[in-house]
C-alpha cells in the first residue's frame, strides 16, 4: 500500500524549488542528510521501491557503487526532477509518472550514479566554499576603495569600490554556476558509459531532455544560460546525441516484463496521488493490459465497492500467483473491508513471496494481526512488525503500530521507547527525547533498551529542535 509521509516546511520547500527542468541537481547543504531526507514528502510503497532498486543495482555496478549503501527515496513532487544528497538518491513521484518507459528512469539514476560516482557533492561544498571566499575578498576590496575614496574625497574611486563589491558576487555566483554546469555534462557522459557497460540504451535519456527542451519551448521563457546549474537542455542533447547513436544498444527495448511492472507503478501512483481520472488517461494510452486490469482494481479499492475490488484482485492472482504486489492489495482491501484475520492470511503470502524482502510488507502483515486483539496474535504481530524494521529501520510509521501492540500487552515502558522510536525518525526529537526519558524510568539500567532510549536523549538536534 502506498503511504504518505508529512513533510517539515524548510527542506521540504527546498526541494520543491528544484528547477523543474532539471535532472542530477547535486544538494549541497548544512545540517545532517537525514535530517534533510524526513523533511521531504517521502512516498513509501514496497512495490515501487522494488522496482527502482531493481533499476539502479545493475547501474551503481557498473559505476562502482555499492547499491546496499545507497539509499533510494521517493519524492511526493509532480514535476520531473531527481537529485542526490548523501548517499541518498531522491527520485519525484513526477519523474516516474511521466517517463512511459523504464529506460527513461534507467537513464536518470545512471545521471545520478555519475553525480556519486564522481564525488559531486564533496566537490560542489569545495567550490561554494571557494565561490564564498571570492565574495568576500571582493567585498573587503570594495569597502577598502570606498574608504580609500572618502579619505581623499573622490567620488570616483569610492564608486568604483562600490562597483567592485558588487561585481565580486556576481562572478563568484557566475564561477558556482559554471562549475555546475560543468559537472552536470560530466554526470551525463558517465551515465552513457554506464549504459552501455549495463547493455541498456542511452535514448531514454534524450527523451528526457528532449521533453525539457519542450517544455522550455512552450514556456516561452528567456533564460541566460550563465545563470543557471544546469546546460540548456538542447546542449545536454548535443552533446549526448552522437554517443548515443554509435552505442550498439541504441535500439535496445524494455523487456516486456520490466515495461509491465512500469506500467503497474505508474497506474498505482496515478490511483494514490492523482485520482480515478489519471488512471483513466493512463489507461488511455495503451497499457500492458494487465497493467491496466491492476489500476482499474487500485481505483476500485480506493474509490469504489470493495466487493468489486476483492474480485478484481482475485482475478490479478489468478493471472500472476506469486506476484506478492496482488496479494498485498488483497490484504488491503479485506483490511478496510474490517477482515482482518482475512488479510494477515494475504499479507502473510506476500511476505512469503517477496523477493526483495520489503520491511513494508511485514509491518502491513502485523498491522492485520494487530487489529484481530487476541493475546497470540498481539504476540505475533510484534514479532512481525519487529521483523519490518530490522530491514527499515527508519520506518517511522511502523513504530506506532509496535507501540500500540505493546501497550495493548500491558508493556507501558516498550510502548513509550517505541513511540520515541517513531518521533526520532520522523524528526520530531523533542518529543523523542520525553518519551525515551519516559521509557528509561520502567527499563533496567544498561540493558539494550534502556541504551537506545539513552542515545536518543543524548542526539544532538533534540536540542534546537
């Protein structure tokens, strides 16, 4: 099932004032990444984060990256944008909407791959550093002139100061953005070599600048190119056009398979944050007919009669049986149907089915045991849920649920570490901080609880929170 979390206004403007016509913006900021990464409006879905990690491990490969060090977050944002801070790879919602092909997506993560494979972001704090330096020696040049000019009364040096103070931004702005723009071009030819190292095609991403290129046509707008991060999209297709054509797997496809499972993430992401109508236009377009049989049940159970959704679900089982994407909607909707010992017995087949153990189908599977209230399935819903996040840790959602299943155990001081838990990783520390010290007077001193509930006292932004 797909969820929302509620973004923290700063980092979450931030990264909604992206430049729309971007790809690979390398973020440069103060403060921790993770900070940054719970302040976004993060989407969270077990099936869609599957199959973007599937996207990116053969890429972070070839690019000499460890893909279990990368995390890969989904971004609440309908324009088409991703970008890179830490060792996290955002990715809008907006991108995977509109690119029809998975070769396009492809192309943006080999872009994002070259941005860490490169060392972009160490390299940009260097240059801003740099660009803030420049700044300032101009400044204190300019005050200087203009002191120089008051002590002998002339106008014209002091208006020279003034000038040079000025003209020492603008070009310490003018190195920054060049810097960028030059590392933009290079994150793109790296993404074409690991392409080609991955024996994909490079044309998904001339689509994509191709679309900027549209996009910016039809705006009407007059950029200067001296002032912005990114080259003009048709620079970008210039300077990629000729590798991508002598790449021997220019007309290389999708396999049907892989554009299947694009067209179900597409379908699910237009039920979930656009409504009934955007399927209907998905569908509009020529979907994988199975594609287009699974937002039609998504629209059903969001929507519509979950008699009708329950049949349709049975209907995608039937024609893919250990798709455990299938069974988790069943358990979705016999959920919301208030069957739940129903659903933990779907739930519980897609954990089973799973191949890329998800921390996201356990807890849904515990949230169905939880609700059923009896001693042995409280019991095994901790278990489960537990289970989720020893592979998500950061899943901040899932610690309410541990929370009210150890309250309803009678566990006051497991609930309260649990629901410190939760505001930790929702970057809420003040209030972690009360319940970890709330937790610590019923725990024994030096046991493991008590010492994570310590750490979270001891975390550092609790302090200005």
């Amino acid at each position: 099932m797909l969820s929302l979390s509620r973004p923290a206004s700063t980092f979450a403007k931030a990264a909604r004032v992206a430049a729309t016509l971007s790809l690979g913006a390398v973020m440069a900021f103060a403060g921790t990444v993770s900070a940054f990464a719970q302040s976004v409006p993060v989407v969270r879905d077990a099936e869609i984060e599957a199959l973007v990690r599937d996207y990116a491990r053969p890429i972070f490969k070839a690019a000499g990256l460890s893909s279990s060090n990368i995390q890969i977050v989904l971004v609440n944002d309908k324009s088409f944008n991703a970008f890179v801070a830490g060792r996290r790879l955002f990715i809008n919602t907006g991108a995977l909407m509109q690119s029809e092909t998975p070769n396009e997506i492809i192309g943006v993560i080999a872009h994002e791959a070259g941005h860490l494979a490169g060392g972009h972001q160490d390299k940009l704090r260097e240059q801003l550093d740099r660009a803030k330096t420049m700044a300032i020696v101009a400044s204190l040049l300019g005050v200087g002139a203009i002191a120089a000019g008051a002590a002998t009364n002339s106008k014209g040096l002091a208006g020279a100061g003034m000038g040079l103070a000025a003209g020492g931004g603008e070009m310490a702005q003018r190195s920054l953005l060049s810097y960028q723009r030059g590392e933009e071009i290079t994150a793109d030819r790296s993404a074409i070599t690991y392409l080609n190292a991955t024996g994909q095609s490079g044309m998904g991403m001339l689509k994509t600048f191709q679309r900027f290129q549209s996009a910016l046509s039809l705006s009407g707008a007059q950029i200067d190119p001296y002032r912005i991060s990114h080259p003009m999209p048709q620079d970008r297709i210039s300077n990629l056009e000729e590798l991508v054509k002598k790449s021997p797997y220019r007309d290389k496809t999708d396999p049907p398979a892989l554009q299947q499972r694009h067209d179900m993430m597409r379908v699910k992401i237009a039920a979930y944050l656009d409504g009934q109508a955007a399927v209907s236009r998905l569908i509009r377009r020529k979907l994988d007919p199975l594609a287009a049989k699974y937002g039609e049940a998504q629209v059903a159970y969001l929507y519509g009669n979950l008699a009708s959704s329950l049949s349709q679900a049975d209907a995608l089982i039937k024609a893919q049986p250990k798709n455990p994407y299938f069974h988790e909607l069943r358990g979705d909707i016999l959920m919301k149907a208030n069957r739940p010992k129903d659903a933990a017995t779907a739930y519980a087949k897609a954990v089973r089915l799973d191949p890329a153990k998800s921390g996201i189908l356990p807890v849904s599977y515990g949230q169905a045991l939880l609700a059923q209230g009896t001693p042995d399935s409280l019991k095994k819903a901790v278990a489960q849920i537990e289970s989720g996040l020893a592979r998500d840790r950061e899943n901040g959602a899932a610690y309410r649920y541990l929370a009210q299943a150890y309250g309803e155990q009678g566990d006051v001081a497991k609930a309260e570490l649990a629901t410190a838990e939760g505001y930790f990783y929702s970057g809420a520390f003040r209030d972690a901080k009360i319940f970890a010290m709330r937790a610590q007077k019923s725990l024994k001193r030096g046991e493991p609880a008590w010492l994570r509930a310590q750490d979270i006292i001891n975390f550092g932004p609790a302090k200005s929170n």
